[in-house]
C-alpha cells in the first residue's frame, strides 16, 4: 500500500464563481492548494463524460478523476463539472497512476449517495469515504518507505512492487511510438536536451497527459543515474513532468523555463498556439483526429531577428514545422523492428486508450481511417529507404549503438554494444546465448527474492495474468464455461507479457543509444577539469562520429543542448569547410 498522500480535494464549476475547490482535506495546513481548481477542470471539458487529469503543484505530482454528471441545479445548464484529485508527497518516482482506480470509485460513490438522497450538494457524510481513503493513505514517513525510489525498469514494471492491472503509463509506450511515428525521434531529442515541451490536445486529455509521463521515461535511466561513470549533466532529476497546464500557470511557466531541469506539459487552451516564447517544441495532437487522419504535427519555436527590435513588443517568436532528421533512420528502424515483433501490434484492445477522438467510430469509417494512414505510411518509408540509403554511403556499420537484427535486408544497421539482438526471441529466453546485464548497465537483471523470475536476453519476466498475478497451468477440465476462462486468462497474460517485453525493449534500446551518444561526446570534450569556459570545434568528420547529419541544422542543434547539458561549461563550434564537406559527399577521409 502506498502511503504517499499529501492532499486530497474536490473541485467543481460554479455558475458565477467559476472553478472552485469546495472540499479538501490536507496532511499539513503549510501545503499550498491554491489554483489546483483549473488545472482538475481544464477548459473544454465540460465535451466529455469523463476523463482523467495529471497535473503537478509545487513539486508535487497529482491526479484527478473528472466526472459530467446531470443536474437540476439551477445556472448548471443540466450538467455539473466535478474532479476528485489528490496531491503527491515529493519522491525521486512517485506513481499517481496507482490512485486513478480508487479516485474513479469514489467519484460513482460520491453521486450515487446524491442521487439516493436526491440532494445536489454533498453533506459531510458524502465525503466520508473519500475521507477514509485519504487517511488510509496519508504520507507517514518522509521517506515513503522507500515506495517512491528508483529501482530500475525491470524491477517498476515486473518486480515484487509493480503496479496492478497494467496500469503504469509507460507501459503504453509502444501505443505512443505507433502513433508518433518516426517522430517520436525528434520528441526523444528535446528531452535529452532537457528543452520545453508543450503538447496541446482536445478533450479528453488522459492520452495527452500520459504521454507526458511517457516522454520523460525516454531518457529517465540516464538523467536518475548519478552514481555511475557516466558523462554527467547540470541537472540530476529527470525532465519536470508538469501535466495539464492551464493559463494560469504563465508565471510558473517562465520560472520553470529559468531553472534548465526542462519540462513536459499539455493543455487544451488553444491561445498557447500565439505564446510560442513559452517553450520550444509544440506536438499537435488535434491534427491525428479521424477528421484529419493524419499523425500530430510537430512544431519547433524559434527566435526571429527583428530589422526594427522594438523595447515594448519584446523578441518575436514563430511556429515552423520540424520533422525527424535523417540521422534518426537506423534508431527508428530498430524501435519499428520491436514494434513490429510485438503481436499485439496496433490493433489490440489497450491501443485505445491512446488514441484520443477515436472511439465510438464505425467500422466503415475505421477503415477509411486505415487506408489514409497506411498512405501516410508508405511516403514515410520512401523517405526512411532514401534516408538509409544516404547516410548508408557515409560510412560502414557501426559497432557502438543500435541493430535492427540479421540479414541484407538490414544493411547499414549497427549493433548495440554488450547486447544481445533485441528480437522477441532473445528477450523470452529463445536464444541461448543470452546474457543478464550487470547492475548498472542499462535495463537492470536483477531476480526477485521472494518470487522466481523467468530468465530472458537482458532482463527477467516474470509470467503473469491479467491482473498481475502469477499464472499457473490448470489441469484440463470437461466444463466448457472452465476452459474458456483458462483460455482468457492464458490469452490475457499472452498479452500482458508481450506489451510488458515490447516496453522493456523500447526502453533499453533508447537508453543504449543514449549511453552511446554521450559516450562519444566525452571523447570529443576536453579532460573534466578544463571543461569549463573552454570551446570545442567540431569538424563533420565528428559529427558523423555521433552518429548525426552534418548537413543537419536540426542534428546540430541538438549536438548544441547536448554540450550544454553535459559538456560542463564547454562552447560549442561547429565547423563546415569546404574540405570537410567535400570528404563527406565523395568519402575521403572517412
């Protein structure tokens, strides 16, 4: 049981007061609530029956179950707008998601008790349960017990202490790739970079917001990871998950842009499309609605030089779309190869859950939705073959980073270091030439000691069922009823262990890449101890070293947030003679 809550609140639409928080109950009067109100009920969602809302306050990560129900209650206009939420005790990974189950619950409670005792406001005894739950999970120890450290992926997602029913959001990380699409790439950039990352969506929000929590866990590992070796940066906390932000988060806005941590947010106010000084990567989401079928766009804030700069107006700031670089090819055709292998792909039943503004579509519309996307899809793959074709005639195979497995089908990959091929096989056990990673190096293989584990490539799975539990074979039985349950429930844990081994991949993968990337980086700035107020210049020949486009201004700007996060107040200067250019095109030198 988790006992990590700081605050618990109800927070409702007033027909002259606007959003209010008319309940709450805290753990310390010194915590802060004031305008958690607009951030439970954020504007447009009075569209939706419900929804699910994270949100951060102060440094504390929440959640909130949103609930439209029909009312009487005059100047309501029918309905009434109301989300119980809870505040988050600070910790290295704390885990809203564990709450949602148990806030959706109490929301049903909540007006069914109402609508039994025909009141449209809730009396004090309305609030007991929700009163009882917070008491029963109030922080108790600054600590939490160790609850809320960092252990490792394997040992989040499939160790003694993993959340129940699948509920972690990144584990909805193939989902999100499938729906990026070589985008992701340009996503996974920013945060490494550590830059401001805005996405903007329609109600409902819940995919926006898990994305969110998604996106950090691209590079979580190396930013948590201040024990090793490794090159280390400015920052020692993963990338702020901010969640949905409202309007009246502009001053937190600007102060969390000053702190150089990053952070990832999303709103549905659409006047943030005009503010693009407020971050540095907008995502889209309303443009991969089944009205457009087509994937969210991507766009990049830049600063523009002024001819007459004038005091009052301040710097200027444009939108202009920003698509992956070529230098993304071989990494993106490694992460479409996981996908790939994963049966599930994107037809299964959890895949929904991503994919905002699609459900309750017919089957004939669905398939027209296919058709445009398997469109969009194929100019897609033009340009990766052409990409790989181009960098393919820079250099031969690398030995550092990523693979995309065996085979001339595959030419130009590159193999990871230390690893097995990441195939479905290698991670289930198939190949037996896999190894377990030591601790430290990536994924952690670490086995459970009160509870077996199965041993696979890189990592361990523990074989379980639908709801988390440890699946055993039952002996056959002549009940038709029995064997169709044992056959869901082998069909589900199927599943489950599949999406659990697709993530666990995923994620090793990006962290490999990463760990190559800034492993290059080192060999490129000068010793620790000269680092500071030094300046580099780097040739195309080093670029390419990096496994990024010289040609790229994209690659380079990127190289740029590199340096600043982790080159230790090393001045970067990129170089582009004549000879080096020329080198590159025809090979010489290289």
């Amino acid at each position: 049981m988790m006992n990590d809550l700081v605050s618990i609140f109800h927070a409702s639409f007033h027909p002259t007061k606007g959003n209010v928080i008319d309940w709450s109950v805290k753990a310390s009067e010194d915590l802060n609530i004031d305008n958690l109100e607009f951030s439970a009920l954020p504007s447009g969602l009075h569209l939706v029956e419900q929804d699910t809302i994270y949100f951060s306050k102060d440094g504390h990560q929440g959640v909130c179950a949103f609930r439209r129900v029909k009312s009487t209650e005059e100047g309501h206009r029918g309905f009434r707008l109301s989300s119980l939420g809870v505040l988050l005790a600070k910790s290295t990974r704390p885990k809203p998601w564990r709450h949602v189950p148990a806030l959706k619950e109490l929301m049903t409670m909540l007006y069914a008790r109402m609508e039994l005792t025909d009141t449209l406001q809730p009396s004090d005894a309305d609030w007991l349960p929700s009163r009882s739950y917070f008491e029963e999970h109030k922080l108790n120890s600054a600590d939490l017990g160790g609850a809320g450290d960092w252990t490792g992926w394997s040992h989040e997602l499939d160790g003694e202490n993993r959340d129940p029913s699948n509920i972690n959001p990144t584990l909805h990380l193939p989902h999100l790739l499938r729906i990026l699409g070589p985008s992701t790439l340009t996503l996974y950039k920013h945060v490494i970079g550590r830059k401001r990352i805005l996405i903007y969506t329609l109600p409902p929000v819940e995919a926006a917001c898990i994305l969110c929590h998604v996106a950090a866990d691209l590079c979580y590992e190396q930013q948590v990871d201040t024990n090793s070796n490794r090159l280390p940066g400015k920052s020692k906390e993963g990338i702020n998950v901010l969640g949905m932000i409202t309007l009246s988060d502009v001053d937190r806005l600007q102060a969390e842009s000053r702190s150089g941590r990053g952070w990832i947010g999303c709103t549905t106010d659409a006047i943030f499309l005009e503010r693009p000084s407020y971050y540095d990567l907008l995502i889209d989401l309303t443009t991969s609605t089944p009205n457009k079928v087509t994937r969210p766009t991507f766009y990049s804030s830049r600063l523009i030089a002024s001819l007459q700069p004038s005091p009052s107006r301040g710097p200027t700031y444009l939108l202009s779309t920003i698509r992956f670089a070529w230098s993304d090819v071989k990494l993106w055709n490694e992460l479409d190869r996981i996908l790939q292998l994963d049966s599930s792909n994107c037809h299964s039943s959890n895949s929904s859950c991503c994919t905002p503004g699609f459900s309750g579509i017919s089957d004939q519309k669905s398939k027209l939705i296919t058709t445009w996307t398997d469109v969009w899809r194929v100019y897609e793959d033009v340009c990766l073959v052409c990409a790989g074709l181009w960098i393919g005639s820079w250099r031969g195979n690398s030995l550092q980073s990523y693979s995309t497995s065996n085979g001339a089908e595959n030419w130009g990959s590159v193999k990871l270091e230390g690893d097995d091929d990441l195939t479905l096989n290698s991670i289930s056990g198939i190949d037996e030439g896999g190894q377990i990673r030591s601790l430290g190096a990536g994924i952690e293989g670490r086995p459970s000691s009160s509870s077996p584990m199965r041993e696979t490539g890189g990592m361990f799975i523990r074989p379980r069922n639908a709801a988390g539990s440890k699946y055993t074979p039952q002996s056959s039985s002549t009940d038709a009823d029995v064997d169709h349950a044992e056959f869901s429930t082998l069909e589900d844990s199927v599943h489950d262990d599949m999406q659990l081994r697709t993530t666990l991949a995923l994620l090793q993968t990006f962290h490999a890449h990463t760990l190559f990337r800034l492993s290059t980086l080192e060999s490129l700035l000068p010793p620790p101890n000269e680092r500071s107020n030094k300046t580099i210049s780097l040739v195309p020949k080093d670029i390419l070293a990096l496994e990024l486009g010289p040609f790229s201004s994209v690659d380079e700007k990127y190289l740029e947030w590199l340096v600043l996060e982790y080159g230790g107040g090393t001045t970067l200067v990129v170089k582009r003679g004549w000879k080096d250019l020329f080198g590159i095109v025809f090979g010489y030198g290289y």
